[in-house]
C-alpha cells in the first residue's frame, strides 16, 4: 500500500508541471477571446491597457511586499531608467499594439504571431552580442533556419489568406449565420488585415526587446516580484498619458460591471499576475524550454474558442503560416535546449577536483578541493618536497571523499 501511494504521488509530482502549463494556456486563451469580445464592442484597447495594468500592479504588490522585503536592492538612477524603459516597451507599446492588432484581426492569427517571440529575441540577442551564432554546430544552425521559417510563416500570414477553411462545428454555426457584431468585426478584420499584421510584429518586438532590457536590469535589480511591480506601476502611469492624449472623450473611461471590467480584471489578474506566478514555478522546475513548448497550443484553445464564441473565419493562409512558424518555434527552442545542456556540460567539466596527497606509510594527509589552477601548484610543491614521498592524484571530489571515508574506516 506504501509502495503504491508513493508510485501515485511521484505521478502527481510529475504531472503538475504538464497540469500547470495547459491550464495556464487555457487563461492565455481565454483572454485573447474576452479581449476581442470587449474590443468589437467599443472598448478603447488604450483605457483597457490602463486599467489591466492597474489590476495587475494592485494584485503583484503585496506579494512583492511581503516575499521581498529584505532581499528588494536600493532603487538608484540607473536602475529607475531601466524600469521606466521596460514600462515603455511593456504595458504600452506592446499592449497598445497587440490589442490594435487583436482588433484589426483575430485572436488565433494574434496568437499565431505571437509563436515569433523566440526567434525575434533571439535575433535581438545576437545583436547586442548575448548571443554567438556558430554555423558549424548544429544548435546555431537550428536557431538560424528556425528563425528563417518563423519569418515566413508570419510573412506568409500577412500577405496571403486563402480560402476559408470549413471545420465540423463552424459548418453548423454559419449555417445559422454569426451575429451581427461578429459580421461587422469579420469585414472591419478583413478590410485591416494588413495594418493588424504590422501592429503585431511591432508588439512582438516590442515584447522581445523588453525580454532582452529585463535580462540586463536584473543582474542590477535582483527581485523579480518588485520589479514586475514597478513596470506595471510605471506603465499605468505612463499608459495614463497616452491615453489623454489619444482619447479625448471623457466616457471612454467608464467602465461598469460588464464586458470591458471582465476583459480588465481576467487580463491583469489571471494573465499579468497568476500566470507570472504559475509560470515562474514551471520555470524554476523545468526550464524555460519546458515553459515554452507549449505556446502553440495557446493558439489551437483559442481557434476552438474563437470559432466557436466569435463565429471566426479560419484561412488557409494562416494554417500554413501558423504551422512554419510552430515549426519554427520548435527549432529554436531545440537549438536553445542543446545549448543549455551544452553549457551545463562545460560547467560540470569546470567543478572542482580533489587533491588527495598520501605520505610514505599510505596514510591521507589532507583532502582539499581546488581548481585546475591550484591543481597545477599543488602537483608542482609536491613534486619539489624531497623529504616526503607524496603522490598527487586529481580524482572527483565526491569520489575522493568517499575513499577519505574508506581509509579512516
């Protein structure tokens, strides 16, 4: 019975990262939807960056508080300009964009776009020299083709449609003709289908720089929680103006308990907030790699959703841009895996060894860890030691200990 409650928890164990990540693709789904819905029903995508990013700065917060107060580092000049860039590329480029081209398009082509964050990144790392490309190893070559296709498949999406592709239950539901607002914001997506692609590919690199700038400004700002308070802080503020100066009408900032609260609310809570939280676990257990195969399945829950609740036409042109740019996706995500093991790899090579030197009667005189360097000494004052016979043997140093326990035995 105890052999098999723990075979039955190991299995849980094991589990929850998968459990965890496919939930978390639902929420991503879901918002991408409840965002459309608010947006075709008159909701400005600037007022509802705003309010998103309030929720998510009020619901962030108290865990920053708590979890890092003694571990917050001192805000300086520097570190406040990094912040503030970050609130530019995060909550307002990105955000304003991405909804614009939600609005102008569709949620499964918003998340199919999406799939590109990686390859753009990784693009802006070589860049900036965080990353080298060496075409002679397999890992760069996969990197630089997977990018290549990502490109592609998103070039492909933008400029060609193709033919409505007709599914089993989206057959059923033209049948009964889709609602009026979905019609309506079906031809105004048609109309702005490449202004919307254009609008996503701005959002996508707005979001990959900001990976690129985060990277950076942790190394200064070493509290991830308190820092993701202060961009989205920073952000509402800065989202605040923006939205003055772009909406002059004093009623598109009332908001009831309705559509647009739920988009807000559901968009900074479940997605800006929990999911962080959520994602960080996985991350912190299983790699970024783990955490990032499963971001197409985002865009399958949301096809579904989307066809579904919205009535949402699905091209041909965007099947086939949405598989080169998975595809695409999961090349540089394996070259990204094959570099992490490579580095973990050199890092195991540069642990430190043992040094076990033994006198004349067999007996250890002294076990001590020392790096290659302090190896090359120790060798060299043993040697130079004519009065003790003394042999200098480099072995690993949990194999040393273990025969250091051996002898005293």
């Amino acid at each position: 019975m105890a052999v098999v409650a723990g075979d039955s928890e190991s299995l849980m164990q094991r589990c929850k990262p998968y459990v965890a990540m496919i939930s978390l693709q639902f929420g991503y789904a879901g918002m991408n939807v409840i965002t459309k819905v608010s947006l075709n029903h008159g909701m400005s995508h600037y007022v509802l960056v705003v309010y998103r990013h309030a929720f998510a700065t009020l619901s962030i917060a108290p865990f920053a508080l708590v979890l890092e107060r003694k571990v917050r580092p001192r805000m300086t000049l520097w570190a406040f300009l990094q912040i503030f860039v970050l609130a530019l590329l995060g909550p307002v480029i990105d955000q304003n964009f991405y909804y614009a081209g939600l609005k102008f398009t569709s949620p499964t082509f918003s998340c199919a776009m999406s799939n590109m964050l990686p390859a753009m990144t990784f693009v802006l790392a070589v860049l900036f020299r965080m990353e080298k490309v060496n075409l002679k190893k397999a890992r760069c070559v996969a990197k630089v083709v997977g990018t290549l296709v990502t490109v592609a498949g998103a070039m492909l999406m933008t400029l060609y449609k193709g033919r409505v592709v007709e599914l089993v239950w989206t057959k059923h539901i033209h049948l009964h003709g889709p609602h009026p607002d979905a019609a309506a914001a079906a031809a105004a997506a048609d109309k702005d289908w490449f202004t919307g692609s254009i609008f996503l590919i701005i959002a996508t690199l707005a979001w990959a720089s900001l990976f690129i700038l985060q990277a950076a400004t942790l190394k200064r700002y070493d509290a991830p929680l308190s820092l993701t308070t202060l961009i989205c802080f920073v952000g509402t503020l800065q989202a605040i103006v923006v939205t003055f100066v772009m909406e002059r009408e004093p009623s598109v900032w009332r908001i009831g308990f309705d559509m647009n609260l739920l988009a807000a609310a559901y968009a900074g809570i479940v997605t800006s907030s929990i999911a962080y939280y959520v994602q960080g676990l996985v991350i912190q257990s299983r790699g970024p790699v783990f955490a990032s195969a499963f971001s197409p399945l985002m865009m399958i829950i949301v096809a579904i959703m989307g066809s579904f609740i919205l009535a949402e036409n699905i091209y041909l042109g965007g099947i086939i841009g949405s598989v080169l740019i998975v595809a695409g996706l999961y090349s540089v995500l394996w070259g990204k895996h094959k570099e992490n093991e490579e580095k973990e790899g050199e890092a195991a090579m540069e642990i430190p060894v043992a040094i076990k030197a033994v006198d004349g009667n067999g007996r250890i005189m002294e076990i001590v860890e020392l790096d290659e360097v302090q190896l090359e000494k120790a060798q060299a004052n043993t040697n130079a030691n004519a009065n003790a016979a003394v042999a200098v043997t480099a072995v690993p140093a949990a194999e040393a200990r273990m025969q250091g326990k051996d002898d005293q035995a």
